[in-house]
C-alpha cells in the first residue's frame, strides 16, 4: 500500500554498530536531509516500485476519459485499472506485514471492481479508498491495543537496524500509529462527502489523489525525522 511503503521513515547515517546513540545505514528510500539540501545523487538510491501504485488510477482515469463511452466504457475503464492492480500487485516482493496489508488492499480493490462492474458505477469502483481509509483506520486501532503498532512494525520490518534501537511497542511508534489512523478516518469522512458532491468518478479520483498524495508524504516525512530522532537518542534501546 502506498501509506504502507511510506510510513517507515527511513533515517540514515554513518554509524551501522547497532548501538542505542547508533545512526541507521542508508536503504530503500534516499537519505532526505541530503536531498532537501539539494543532493540529487540520493534519488539514484529510491526503489521506484513505490510510483507504481499510481499505475491503476492512470489506467483507470485514461480510459473512462477517452474510451468510447458506447463501448462499455465503465467496464473497460473499471477492468483496465483492475487489471493494472494485479500487475502491481503480482510484481510486489514485499514479505511480512507490508505484504500483508498489500495483500488486504488489494482484497478491497478486487470487492470494489465486482461492486463496481455490477452496478455499472464508476464512482462504486473508485470509493474503494474510502473502504481502504477505514480498513486501515480499524487495523491502527488494533496494532496499538495489541501493543505493536502498525508504524513500528513497518518501519522496523523495513529497516533491520531499526530492531535494536527502538522496541516494537515503543511511544513514538504508537503516537505515529494513532496520528495515521486519525488521518484515515478524516480522510475516509471528508472522501464520502466528496463523493457524493462531485459529479464524476473522474473528478472524484483527480481530486482525492491531488489532496490525498501530498497528505501521505508529509506524514512520511514527519515519520522519517521522528523516528531518526527517536533512534538516536540515548534512552532508544531501553524503551
């Protein structure tokens, strides 16, 4: 999912000792301080898998704009995005719990294209990012009442230099869980508005990534610079 690559921050640094004041080595995404200073050099380090997620709603987009709408239009555009779902889906190497939730993600966009597909509503296949907010709302609540919060559980699982620094159940791992599950339930609230209000699946889709995407990569960079912090301080291990 695209929150759930996203959530671990990835800090970066030159220590690799594992020790408590120990820095993170640099992987997966680019080390971000050096980018924001303008070190380009980083951004041969980013797995650009993490822009295929855009794939499905490009199809999706292209095809209810210019299939011929007497051709089955809301079935091709809705079959077309399905379609470049599973693609992603199938090239997706992520194990553990990041496959987990890409494995549910991809269980709501399969229910949403049969829902959608039956009734011969665009706008029934795109709400599936409202079924997702609150999917994935419910599944914070929960990480954080079993003691090991979902953004923890990411971030760790996707930085093993992370594990002997900052334990599963750690604060800032819960207060980062909590913040993500009340940005989906506002996210999930104000989408089922929007929905309703705007007149096509198009528009609906343009508008809900155009505010959604921004909202994920401030809470990834909020992620990145609180878990780094949160690393590196003394007491890390201890917690």
């Amino acid at each position: 999912m695209g929150y759930a690559g996203g959530m671990a921050a990835q800090p970066a640094g030159e220590r690799t000792d594992g020790g408590a004041g120990a820095a993170l080595p640099a992987s997966g995404l680019p080390e971000i301080t050096r980018l924001l200073r303008g070190d380009l050099s980083v951004l041969r380090t980013i797995d650009w898998r993490i822009f295929w997620s855009a794939l499905p709603v490009l199809a999706f987009l292209v095809l209810n704009w210019f299939w011929p709408e007497d051709l089955w239009r809301t079935q091709v555009a809705i079959v077309g995005s399905f379609a470049a779902a599973l693609w992603v889906f199938a090239n997706n190497r992520d194990r553990g719990v990041i496959r987990v939730i890409a494995v549910m993600s991809f269980v709501v966009v399969a229910g949403s294209a049969v829902v959608g597909l039956a009734l011969n509503s665009a706008k029934a296949f795109a709400a599936q990012n409202i079924v997702a907010d609150f999917l994935m709302a419910a599944i914070c609540l929960g990480s954080v009442a079993l003691g090991k919060p979902l953004v923890g559980a990411v971030a760790r699982e996707s930085i093993p230099a992370l594990r002997p620094l900052l334990a599963p159940n750690h604060r800032l791992f819960a207060v980062l869980t909590l913040t993500f599950m009340a940005m989906n339930l506002c996210t999930g609230v104000f989408r089922i508005f929007l929905l309703d209000w705007l007149a096509t699946a198009n528009e609906y889709v343009i508008v809900t990534q155009v505010t959604g995407r921004p909202l994920s990569a401030a809470f990834v960079v909020v992620c990145y610079f609180a878990i780094k912090r949160a690393a590196r301080a003394p007491e890390a291990a201890a917690e």
